[in-house]
C-alpha cells in the first residue's frame, strides 16, 4: 500500500507471527499432492510488513516429501471412511 509521507520508512522486519501450511492430496491413480506455506513478516510492534507465500514442496527434503504424502494418504483413507 502507498504511503503519502517524506517521513523514511523505519520499518525493520523483526519476526514471524504464525505460518500457515496448506495440505491437499486429490484421490487418483496416481493420487496428487500439493502444499503450500504463508507467513506474515512482523515488526517490533507487531505490525504486518510482508506476507509471503508459494509452493512449500522446493523447501521439502525427499524424506519430508515421503513421509508428507504418506501422512496425507492415512488422511485421504479416513476421509473416505467416513462414507461408509
């Protein structure tokens, strides 16, 4: 957002508030996986600087990776429990 000020932007990036990760696997032969990831970058008051988001699987390690898919196929069979 613009900002109509000549006062300088002392805004300096301090934390991170929360990340939030999304999980998707869409049943099918073979199924399909998608994550995602976002977090907002705070200041020192705790003010919102940045939010930053994209695709977690390049931050994955092929260990990660597997045992992700594994934990959203148990998830994928509950589901599907639930419908008898």
């Amino acid at each position: 957002m613009a900002q109509d000020s000549f006062v300088p932007d002392a805004r300096v990036p301090t934390s991170v508030g929360s990340v939030e990760i999304i999980l998707r696997v869409v049943a099918g032969t073979p199924n399909v996986y998608e994550a995602r990831y976002s977090f907002d970058v705070l200041n020192g008051g705790g003010a919102i600087l940045d939010v930053r988001s994209g695709n977690l699987v390049p931050h994955l390690t092929g260990a990660q990776i597997t045992q992700t898919k594994a934990f959203m196929d148990a998830m994928l069979t509950k589901a599907q429990g639930a419908i008898g």
